[in-house]
C-alpha cells in the first residue's frame, strides 16, 4: 500500500468531513454545551489554553512522567521477560507472582502508590511503570522463546556459548516482538501517568481535566483529550520509527510497492506480441 501525497490529503479530507458532521450535528439539535461542545468550542478552548501558556506546562509535566515511566517499566520488562524465558528455573519460581501481580487492576493500586509515593512526580512514574511493564515482558518472553530449535541446536554443534546464542540469535529474532511490545508499552504508559494524576496530583494533564470537570468546563475537557491523543500518537510515531531503523532487515517493515503502475503493465503487455512475432520470424 502506497502512502503518497494524494492519500495524505484524504485523511485530512476525511477528518475534515468528520469535524463539519459533528459541528452540524451539535447546532442541528441544539446539544446543550455542557453535554457536548462543537468542535469550534473545542478549538477555541485549545486556543485558550495554549496562548495562556496553561497547557504547555502541564503537558511537559505529564510527557516527564510517561517517559520515565516508559524507561523504568521497559528495562524491568526486558530484564525480568528474559531472565523467565532463558531459566525455567526463574520461571518457576518468579512468574507466578508477576502474573498475579498484573492481574491486580492498576485503577485499584493508584491510590495506594499515591499514600506511598506522594502527590509529586514519583508517585505516575511509578504509576506509569506498572502498567506498561507487562506487555513488554510477556513479548519478550515470546520472542525469545520463538528462536528455530534447528538454529540454536546448530550454534550449540559449533561450540557457540549461550550469551552467543542469546545475542546472535535470540535476541534479533525476538526483536519485532519486543518493538510491538514497545509500541503498546508507550501508550500504556501514557494511560498509567493520567490514571495517577487522576487520584491525586498537583499538576499534569488528568489533573487539568478534574479540574475541569468540577467547573463544568466540557469544552476545556475535550480540548485536553484532543492534546492527549494527539501526544500518544507522536509518541506511538516516535516508537514506530525507531522500530524501522533498528529492524530494517525484517520483512515487515519493507514499503515496496508491490502493484505495477498501469504504465508498467501496458508496456509490459505491448512487448509480449513483439518477442512471440520475433520468435515466430525466427523459427
């Protein structure tokens, strides 16, 4: 599939159309403003936010503690992920816990790590680490694990030790998984900092939107899911791209274009006639 100019522009047309739909919708039926503003409220309340400076400083706050979070769940993941898929030993004894430790709702830990960690930075970092440490570890698992037997009873036969096995073989093909780990890692962080900010915070992002909500400010609120989403995606984009740098060499990330261009197939029809007659002449 081709991603060219011409299909650039009609995302953007489409999100257009979707924007003009809701602006109909909310003045054709007179929705009050408090239950759902149009989007020229919503722009408007962005714009607010974004010249008064308010919303700079929160979202510096809140992408601080996504990245360290990110940075602290994804080394424990990596580690752990594969200590459990290179012993059955740690295995045995370790994974249980981490599964029962995940399943545990992280909405229900929020204010428990509040009373541990305090109302600053610590408290979502910590927040944002426990939510995006399980993907990460259990592709990582996988992948590790996914390595072709042959290969590794290969290497071995050659008198390969196991840290070779584990950074020649291993770990590039356990890659891809580890990068769409990190990919729902990143996201997931994101969701952990604002679910922290939401129980007790003293800035950031979540906080802004309970504030809102207390003065009813929906169009505010809105405004601030718009930034939200629009800070996953760069950071979702941000992992993307990493992830085709590093794994260059994986057939997923090629981009080549598998349809011929309609110019391409004419020629190619045109020259078939030419060399049967030529081999026709020739016989």
């Amino acid at each position: 599939m081709t991603t060219g100019p011409r299909n650039f522009l009609l995302r953007i047309l489409l999100i257009l159309v979707t924007l003009a739909v809701w602006e109909m919708l909310v003045r054709a039926f007179a929705i009050p403003l408090f239950i759902l503003p149009a989007p020229t409220a919503v722009f408007m309340g962005l714009y607010r936010g974004i010249v008064s400076g308010l919303y700079i400083e929160h979202i510096w706050i809140t992408l601080t503690e996504t990245l360290l979070g990110f940075a602290l769940g994804t080394t424990l993941a990596f580690v752990l992920g594969t200590a459990v898929a290179l012993s059955r030993r740690v295995e045995y004894f370790l994974y249980p816990f981490i599964v029962m430790f995940q399943a545990m709702p992280k909405v229900a830990l929020a204010p428990l790590i509040i009373v541990w960690f305090g109302l600053g930075l610590t408290s979502k970092v910590v927040n944002a680490a426990l939510v995006a440490f399980f993907p990460l570890m259990v592709n990582t698992i996988v992948g590790l694990r996914s390595a072709d037997e042959d290969r590794v009873n290969l290497m071995r036969s050659l008198a390969a030790t196991r840290r070779q096995i584990f950074w020649m073989l291993q770990l590039p093909n356990a890659l891809p998984y580890i990068f769409a780990g990190l990919e729902i890692a990143m996201i997931f962080a994101l969701i952990g900092a604002i679910v922290a900010e939401f129980v007790g915070a003293q800035s950031g992002l979540g906080m802004l939107i309970q504030s809102m909500n207390f003065t009813m400010d929906v169009a505010g609120q809105f405004s601030v899911l718009l930034i939200l989403s629009m800070v996953g995606l760069l950071l979702n984009a941000l992992v993307t791209e990493v992830r085709r740098r590093v794994l260059f060499w994986d057939p997923s990330q090629k981009t080549e274009n598998v349809v011929a261009r309609p110019a391409e197939r004419r020629t190619s029809v045109s020259a078939s006639p030419q060399r049967q007659d030529s081999i026709v002449t020739a016989g």
